[in-house]
C-alpha cells in the first residue's frame, strides 16, 4: 500500500485508502526528541508519543530509551550469529560466534528464558528447504519482520496509459525466495518482462541495522522473542463479520511452521494458484507493529488489487494449532484464489488503524493460471463498462428501494396526520357543537314566528353543497337599504373560525321584499372536517352577529351512520386527501426540477459549444462531436504555438484524464497541404471513453518541444461514453456561506460554486466555524451530532446540517473563539480563522475523510494550505490537493503568499482581476498555476420569471411589461412620482471608497440633471461616509425623484433589479462583481467602470462588438456573422467626466431610441451568466490541481 509514514486504516471509508498517522500541527505534534525519535519506527510507539505529547511525560520516554538500549546491547552480538548463512561460515569463525552464543545463552537464562541454537535451526531447515526451492521467486515467505515504516494505500493497477510525454521508467521487481530464519539476505532481483509488466517490488524485509537516530535495532528484530517470553495474548473475534475460516489439524500446521519461528509469514501452498484455497500464516511474535495486538486481519485482493476474492477483501487470522515454539505465535486465515488472478496483493492490520505494508510496497505473490497482466490490462475496458453498468444497476436498485421506502414512511405519515386531526376532532366536537342550530326565527306577539336565517337542505353534512338563507328584515340590519348593485356579505369560518373566507350574498330570485320579509342567498360548501360552521351577516361596517356571539350550523354524520363509523370514513378521506396534496406539490416540485434540468443543459450545451468555437482556430475535430467507439480526424493548428517551426509533430495522448488504460499515440500528424495551416490524424476512439486527453510535440518521444495547453493539457470531451466520468470529492473551507453566515460576495461564491458543481455529478462539503448566531436560524433546525475530538487544548465538538442541497459540517471549540454574533469579531480574527483552519484539517483527519480537493477561501482560511503540506499530508491526510481561491487581494497579502506558494492552483473571481494582481510579489512567482475565473450567479435565487418578491413576473418576450409593473411597485413602496415614464437608475451596493462613492454622488446628480429618478439600496461601515449620503438623500428627496435605503432589504433588492432601467457600478476597482450580473438577469443595462470583473462581464455598445462575440459567443468575426453581443455602457477613468460620457449615452439611447433600448433589455436577458462555465472552468482547476 504505496503512502505515508504512519498508518490507520478508518472502517467506513475505502480502506486502506483511508491512511493516516499521529500527527498534530507543528506547535503541538512533537515536544520531544525522544518521542520523535520512538514514534519513527513503530506505529504503536507514534500512537503513543502522540498522546504523550499532550502531557509532556518525558521521563516516560527517557525509561523506555534506557530499556530499548539494554535489550539493543544484548540481541547486537546476536544479529553477528544470524548475519549469514551457516553454511558460508568458517569453522574458526563458528566456533567463535558459539562461544558467544554460549554467553548469551547464559545471561538469558538468568532472565527466566530460553534460547533455541540458531545453528541447529538453520541444518532442520537446510533439510527442509533445497537450495533450488530457495531460489523459486514464486515461494512466498519473509523472514525476520517486515514491518513498515511507512504504511501507504494500495498501489493502483498499473496502467499502460501514461502520460507519454512525461516520460517512462522502467522497474525491476524484486522477488526473493525462502530467507533462513534467524538470517537475513538481500532481495533476490529478478526482472519481469513480457506478459507481466514492471512493478515495484512488494516482497522486501527490513534490514536490522542499528540506527544512531532511532529506537534500537532490538525493537525490530525478530531475535527479541527468544530473550523475552511472549506475553498471553487474549483473542478477540469482534469485529467485521468473516467468512468461516478453516482450519488445519494440529499435525498439520505444527509440520508446516516447523523451523519457521523466526519468520514473518508464509503461504500453503507456496506458488498461489487459479481457483485455490491458499493459507495464510502469520508470526505475529515476530512482528514489531502488530506483536501485542489483539485481533489480527488480512487484507487480500489480486491482481494489483483490482479484483476481489470469494472469500472476501478482509479475513481474520485465528491463533492456528501450531506450537508455540522459540516464542512463535502463529495464526492463519484461509482464502480462495479467483480464476481470473495473476498475482496476490495482501497487508496484515490490526482492524483499527495499525499495518504492517511492507515498508509501503504491500505484499506480493505471484499467481499460477492462465491469467497474465497484459491480458487483465488488455481487457480493462470491458470490465470498466462491466462496473459501470452493474454501479448503475445498483444505483437504480438503491433509489428504487429508498424510494419504496419513502413512500410507505409518507404514506405513514399521511394516516398519522389524518388520525391526529380525526383524534383533535373528536375531543373538540362536544365544545363546537354547542350553541349550533339548522335555522333561527323570533317569535312574534301573535304567536307566529319570523325566520330570521335557514339552510338547505336543513340537515347538514360533511362534504355537501348547500345554501344559507338570510332575511334582512328579521334580524338587526333591517332598517337598512340596500339599493341595486350593492350586496350584503356572509362572513364564515369553518370550525371556530378557521380558515375565514367572505361570500357575496344576493337577493333571492322570485321573492319579493316586503316590511317583513328581504330574503338574500349564498352558496356554502361544507367541508369533509367541517364539525360546525361559524357566520356573521355584514354590510359595509355593519354587522349582524348575534349579539357578539356569532351564529353557528352544526354540522351531522352522514345519513344512516354512527358517530364512530363517521370518524373512522372521515380518517380515511382525511388520509387520501393528505397523499393528494402531498401528490400534487411532489408533481409541482418535479415539473420545476425538470424546466431548470432542461435549462441548465440547454446552457451548458451552450458553454461547450462556444468553448469549442474559441479553440476553433487552433484545434478542432471532424466531427466536431467526438463520438466514443468511432474515428474522429484531429486537426491542429501550431501558429501561435510554441511548435509553429516543427518540422514534424507527434500527439501523445490518453483517454478519461489519462486513466485509461489503453494509451493514445504517439501518431504523428500529417503536415498541411499547400496554404492549409492545419496538421492532421485520424483516430480511433475506444468505447468507452468519456474525455480524449492530448499534448503535442515536435519529437516521438523523450526530449523536445511539448505544447501541453500552459501544463494543463488539452481535454476534449467524448460523447456517447458507455462510461461516465467519475466525480471528485471537494471540500470547501471557509468562514462565510450564503445565507446562513453571509457577509459579502465570499459567502455567495461558497454556496453557488458549490451547488453547481454538485450539479456536474461531484460531491462537495462544506466545513464553517459554528457561530452562536447559527442557533437563532431557522435553516438550521436539523442540525445534528456528528462527532468529537480533542485538539489544540480543547474540546473540538462537529455537527453537521444540509444548507442549500450542501453538506456542511460546523467545527465548534470549547474555547469560546466562534462564541459571539458575527462571522468577524476584529483584532484577533487572523487567530481564530487560524485555529479553525487546523481544526478543520484535523477534523478531516479524525474521520478517516480524503478529499480529492481542499477548497480555501481568501485570508481568513489561507492558513489551510501551508498548515495542510507541514502537518497534515505527511501524517495520514495524504490524498488532498488545494485550490485557493483570492476574492479581494487587499486584505492579508502575507496569507494570501503563502497560500499561492503552498497551493497547486489558485484562482481568483476573474481573468481581468488576476491580471490586475498577477505582477504582486506575492504572486508573481507563481503565476504558471494562477487562473482567473469569474464567479456566477444563483439563476434559481434571481429569476424574474419566478421571483416571489415581484407581483409579476416576466422574461424577455415580455420584458417592457414586467419592468413596467415593477417600476409602479417599487415607485409605490418608495414614494416616488410616477406621473410620467422616466428612466429610473438604481445603485445596490455597500457604501466604501472601493465602490466609488464620489462617483455615485455624481451619478445621483447626473441622473436628476437628465430627467430620470435615483434609487440608492446600501448603507456605509464609516460613520463620515453614511453622513454624507444621508445629507445627499436630504438635498435630493424634495421632488419625489430620488429615494435612499440605508439598510439592506432583500425582497426590496429584487424589485430594485427588476424596476430600474439602469444600474450603476462606478467602482474603483471590483475584483469580479455581482451586482453587474444579477441587473443583467432582470433586464437592467449596467453602466460600469471597466476595471476587473466588471471589464470580463460588460461589454460597451459601441466598441465591444468583437470581444463580446468572442467571449459571450466564441465567435472570431462578428462583422460577418452579424452577431451583436454587447450588453452596456462602459467607461475607464475615475472622475466625473469620464462616468458621464457613459451615463449619458445610457440616457441618450432611453430617450432617443427606446425600441432599442428595449431590444438591448432583452439581449441581456438572454445571456448566461450562472455559473455553468465557472463551474466547468473550476472542474478543470480541480483536476488539473490532482496531476500536479
């Protein structure tokens, strides 16, 4: 398992790929030298200086130093006996060592233990073992330990698909035969060609010299046990559940590990082979990481651990019957041997998070079958179809099934609300029942009676139309009048009140009023729960509503049936219209889910097509849609490359981000024939390929000119794959997140970068410091426990909670740093921002969790990066890479260094900002991993075609109308003159030297001065700053044409974008902006300073028409194409003069020519600006930052 130093194997993630060691940041990892001396050569010593690090016990270290030189001094002069083989020695020589032998077993006597001669051993071997046995490079055993030093995660299946032009080396394995216990020998080298491939070697054994800088030799060496009796070890069978294991008779494994005591482990049969039981035999006494573990384990796969085992990937070695001879303590676990295995791949673990890997090499044992490893790497692509075709089966088997499930735990839910509300009615019936009737007269003094109101029918029941009769001049309400065209109102509510709802009463047809009689009508329907109706007659501000009490209907079971079998029908109609409406809202849920699925792939369609037309003029392909399992013809253009004076040009290539494992070329491409620029070359593209990856050069191979896209290669993708690409684990950390913990555009980049790319089929987290405002927020009510751990003197607790579709865990310390009402506090952020960029790390490290990308954010977690490279990746955080993302370089410019120097790639919110900073010395040095991309927009969140802030709603077919409804609205909400149609220019922004403010000022006056109206949404942290504005919003309000918000408002911010014409952005400098966008999206024409993000997004009417048409629509001419794609005015300067010339040629246009204005209105509309192509962009930075 090829890795690092230190390893933990963590059940619940792919282990052993889930590698780790005890490593704390540098200021509290290592206090000692002794401990660091101990923890280099034993996992269960580093486990143990790591805790002793915390309480500083270095007179625990100084003892077990003393005692590991006593035990070192003894077993020195044995090593000189198992040095060589018995046979080489000269008879002087033996004699000599004998006698010294003889010593030792003397002092060892003393100590209560027993020694075996290792020269007797060595002749019961040498009659076991013939020398040509020893010499077969397919026996499998180790002597002495072979412990690892470094434990790493599984080498990959070796691919034939590298990166050609990166170069190929060739490796010899090495394969030793039989070591002699008590001797250690030199790996056998042996190269393997043909059929097997090269790899690295996985059969090594320690050599045990002694180390001046290390524990002592003895704490490795496999002579310990004959001078120390091995300690009672307890087996302990919990754990994963194993296949049964076979054993083997008492006689059996006694015969077979007879003379092997010294050795590490052996397999029975020596030579594995197809479709065999094989044994494993492991000598725990002699291994030094997993001697005094209780539970051992093997980890077993084949053929460079790509195929599994019937028996399964993890056994439990049981104690075998094998003596316990010379301190042997011998245990086994049985595994079949796959038919199709060329060879067998094993590590030995504790099952908790110690291995013992070979020194990181894992073990190795060559197989004898039919298979060989250039037939398992020439079929790779049918089993990787295979895979994905049974992942997808499963897939569709596991939401099948948790979509049964979710049904039957809804349908439960549905009789649990009906039952409950049946329940609540039948306590409430008795108290709504009183006082209720079918009909109400007043007796008169002749003895008849005057109906004042009836229904009909007069028996009412649930569910059934009726109507309610009232008679005007029975009641108090007859001394009005109510002339023709006027109508009194039923006001009723169903079950004391609920759900009130007013119904116009007209006169009866046919019945003609009188002194006593004025009859008026309306149609009631009960509803199914309905227990009793409550009503009052009123007309204007008059009521009939007897005497305060109301009137009320009682409501009766259906005709012919008990009160309880009423209940029962009304639970069961109660829960069909619960799944109803539950049925309904899923059904509208979907319908949306399905138009943005659509939309987003009609623009993403969009972003690849105009990504292929920009790389048009240097490479394209015929078709232009590679097509998997057919040929495509590859031209390429080197003009403007660094190969334009290439005699001869070759591709090297790959397939799916070069992890196919059939390879591309190198092909040599033909050169162009009379004017044609462009090289060419036919080729066949597999099945089941999903990205075609390619670099050219001038030579086939070795040392040359290389075009290699800037170090990112060029990527096309592959259409039709029977394979998808797989997706990438990405966790963002970072201290703001929209909208549970905004303050500005960082936290809308967190959360809309994140869900688009989950969009694209990745999986993102979110890690954030718990904040104690996060307890008032109601997207946070499912918060849950998700784990604990103590770190940097505290108690760190983790909770985590879905926000927004993203998986976001919260890092809570005990030590109150995040214990207060806002994300930043002031003076001390840089130390609390510090502390939770190493909590976060070490919160990744605790749970066993590898992301493939480290996603940090701006200064206040730039600390992720180099804390992550010192003193995380080398002690079991080993798969990440970090991608640091700027978004204003003017804070933090030391973190904002360090990260770029310690980060594979960084970006910034966009190309015109980074070149901007680009030339900084903190960055200049870096500038060949530095990308500018700008950020997007949350098209779900800003869409005025289904905005709920706005009345209307509205897109580019009918845009002059939407905005017209807005502008009234807003105009209402504000207080502002509508007596004519004026442009209206709205400013949303925070009120800082940044943003320009003497340039809105300006603007304000400017807008007045040409006839439109000013609205200003934002307020000003300095409190001279907000003074002015609030003495500008004095001068200007008197007219009813300017309005100022000095605090933000949301669903006034909607309506802002949607009702104003204009948007102005002056801002000095603006790394990206989204202001700009979000106006965009509503129809609104932007008016900017043409600095940043500001420069990559608005592009002039007047002189932008090429950039527009390159950037927005990938075209190269946009005079013959006829394509306007600009979208608003710009200007470069600073001062006044230089934003009039823009604001007024935005007034102009409004003015002079509003159906091109309009037209213009709906252009922008229809631009993208999501963050469909950031997202794709970042995807690339993600995997460009993995083969970095």
């Amino acid at each position: 398992m090829s890795g690092l130093p230190g390893t933990s194997v963590f059940p619940g993630f792919s282990a052993p790929h889930a590698q780790r060691c005890c490593g704390y940041p540098s200021d509290l990892r290592r206090t000692s030298l002794q401990a660091a001396k101990l923890a280099k050569h034993s996992p269960q010593l580093r486990a143990q200086a790591k805790s002793q690090t915390v309480v500083q016990d270095k007179e625990g270290h100084a003892t077990e130093l003393q005692e590991a030189e006593h035990v070192r001094l003894e077993n020195e002069k044995l090593r000189e006996v198992l040095a060589a083989k018995v046979a080489a020695l000269e008879q002087a020589k033996a004699e000599a060592l004998a006698q010294q032998f003889a010593e030792l077993n003397r002092k060892a006597t003393l100590l209560g233990a027993s020694v075996q001669s290792p020269f007797d051993q060595a002749k019961a071997l040498a009659a076991m073992e013939t020398p040509a046995k020893a010499a077969e490079p397919s026996a499998t055993a180790v002597g002495h330990k072979s412990g690892s030093k470094k434990a790493r995660k599984p080498r990959a299946a070796p691919s034939t698909a590298t990166n050609t032009h990166k170069g190929q080396q060739d490796v010899q394995k090495a394969v030793p035969g039989p070591i002699l216990p008590g001797l250690d020998t030199e790996p056998q080298e042996q190269a393997f060609n043909g059929n097997h491939g090269s790899s690295s070697s996985a059969e090594t054994h320690a050599e045990m010299q002694p180390s001046s800088s290390g524990p002592p030799a003895s704490l490795h060496s496999s002579a310990q046990p004959l001078l120390t009796p091995p300690a009672p070890i307890q087996d302990n069978g919990a754990g994963r559940s194993r296949p049964e294991q076979a054993t083997q008779s008492p006689a059996d494994a006694a015969s077979l590990c007879q003379g092997r005591s010294h050795w590490l482990y052996f397999l029975h049969p020596a030579q594995p082979a197809e479709s065999q039981t094989v044994t494993i035999y492991f000598n725990r006494n002699t291994s030094d990481i997993l001697r005094y573990s209780a539970r051992v384990e093997v980890h077993v796969k084949f053929n460079s651990w790509e195929l599994e085992s019937s028996s399964g990937a993890w056994l439990d070695l049981r104690p075998s019957s094998a003596p316990h001879d010379h301190g042997a303590d011998w245990w086994s676990a049985e595994v079949t041997v796959p038919s199709d295995a060329y060879e067998m791949n094993y590590i030995f673990s504790d099952g908790v998070g110690t291995t013992d890997n070979n020194g990181g090499l894992d073990y190795l044992s060559e197989v004898d079958g039919h298979m060989t490893r250039q037939a398992w790497t020439e079929a790779a692509p049918e089993r990787m179809v295979e895979a994905e075709e049974r992942r997808k089966a499963e897939e569709r088997r596991l939401w099948e099934k948790a979509e049964q499930e979710r049904q039957v735990h809804l349908a439960a839910q549905d009789l649990e609300q009906a039952q409950h509300a049946v329940a609540y009615l039948r306590n409430i019936r008795p108290h709504l029942m009183k006082g209720a009737m079918s009909s109400l007269s007043y007796p008169q003094a002749d003895g008849q009676s005057t109906p004042v109101w009836q229904t009909v029918p007069p028996v009412l029941h649930p569910g059934m139309p009726a109507k309610l009769l009232y008679n005007l001049r029975a009641g108090p309400l007859n001394w009005l009048t109510v002339d023709e065209g006027q109508h009194l109102v039923l006001h009723l509510g169903h079950n004391e009140w609920e759900k009130p709802t007013d119904v116009e009463m007209r006169r009866v047809e046919g019945h003609r009023s009188n002194d006593l009689e004025d009859w008026w009508e309306a149609d009631i329907t009960v509803g199914r729960t309905d227990m009793a109706i409550s009503f009052v007659i009123k007309f204007w501000e008059h009521f009939d509503n007897n005497n305060e009490q109301s009137y009320k209907l009682g409501i009766s079971p259906p005709d012919d049936m008990a009160e309880e079998d009423w209940f029962k029908q009304l639970t069961e109609r109660l829960q069909e219209a619960h799944h109803e409406s539950r049925k309904q809202a899923e059904q509208q849920e979907a319908r949306k889910a399905r138009r943005r699925s659509d939309q987003r792939a009609a623009v993403e369609a969009k972003v690849k097509a105009v990504k292929r037309r920009q790389l048009h003029h240097m490479l394209y392909t015929q078709p232009s849609s590679v097509l998997a399992g057919s040929s495509v013809t590859l031209f390429y253009n080197p003009t403007n490359t660094n190969l334009s004076q290439a005699a001869r040009i070759f591709v090297h290539g790959g397939w799916n981000r070069w992890t196919h494992p059939k390879a591309l070329g190198p092909l040599e491409l033909s050169p162009p024939q009379g004017a044609e620029q462009r090289w060419s070359v036919t080729i066949e593209v597999p099945a089941n390929a999903y990205k075609m990856d390619l670099v050219f050069a001038d030579v086939e191979s070795g040392d040359g000119n290389y075009d290699n896209c800037g170090g990112a290669d060029y990527h096309l993708p592959v259409e039709g794959s029977k394979l998808s690409e797989p997706g990438l684990y990405i966790a963002q950390i970072a201290v703001e997140m929209a909208p549970i913990c905004k303050v500005g555009g960082l936290g809308d980049v967190v959360t809309a970068l994140g869900r688009a790319v989950k969009e694209q089929g990745h999986h993102m987290e979110i890690i954030l410091p718990r904040y104690d405002f996060f307890l008032q927020s109601p997207l946070l009510g499912a918060t849950r426990y998700e784990t604990e751990f103590d770190w940097g003197g505290c108690r760190v607790f983790v909770s985590s909670c879905t926000v927004e579709g993203l998986t976001c865990f919260f890092i809570e310390p005990q030590n109150g740093m995040f214990h207060h009402s806002g994300v930043y506090k002031g003076n001390d952020d840089a130390v609390r921002f510090d502390f939770f960029c190493k909590a976060a790390l070490e919160f990744l490290l605790q749970t066993g969790r590898q992301p493939d990308i480290l996603h940090c954010h701006d200064w206040s977690t730039a600390g992720v990066a180099q804390s992550f490279w010192q003193d995380y990746q080398p002690y079991g955080l080993w798969r990440p890479k970090v991608v640091f993302t700027i978004h204003n370089a003017d804070f933090g410019m030391a973190r904002l260094g360090s990260a770029a120097h310690h980060c594979q790639r960084f970006t910034t919110v966009s190309p015109s900002y980074a070149f901007e900073i680009g030339g900084l010395p903190a960055f200049s040095g870096h500038v060949s991993k530095f990308f500018g991309i700008r950020n997007g927009i949350d098209t779900d969140i800003w869409d005025p075609q289904n905005d709920p802030f706005l009345a209307r709603h509205y897109g580019p077919e009918d845009v002059v109308e939407g905005k017209r409804a807005a502008r009234i609205a807003l105009r209402n909400t504000l207080g502002l003159t509508d007596w004519e149609d004026r442009p209206l220019v709205g400013v949303i922004t925070r009120l800082t030297a940044q943003k320009g403010i003497q340039l809105i000022k300006h603007g304000a006056w400017r807008t007045r001065d040409r006839g439109g109206q000013f609205v200003l949404l934002g307020s000003a942290p300095d409190p001279k700053v907000q003074a002015e504005f609030d003495g500008l919003a004095g001068q200007m309000s008197g007219d009813a044409n300017a309005a100022f918000c000095f605090s933000f408002d949301e669903p006034l911010s909607h309506l802002i974008y949607a009702a104003c014409d204009i948007v102005l952005v002056p801002s000095i400098f603006e790394p990206c902006g989204l202001t700009q966008l979000i106006a965009m999206r509503y129809g609104t024409i932007p008016v900017v300073r043409s600095t940043g993000g500001l420069h990559d997004t608005v592009f002039d009417v007047d002189w932008d028409k090429g950039r527009a048409a390159w950037e927005l629509e990938g075209c190269a001419d946009w005079q013959m194409e006829q394509i306007d794609a600009t979208n608003g005015f710009a200007f470069d300067g600073t001062d006044a003069g230089a934003l009039d010339s823009a604001l007024n040629r935005a007034f102009d246009a409004y003015w002079n020519d509003r159906q091109w204005f309009h037209s213009l209105q709906a252009r922008v509309m229809r631009q993208d600006w999501s963050w469909a192509r950031p997202a794709l962009d970042y995807i690339d930075v993600y995997h460009s930052a993995m083969t970095s």
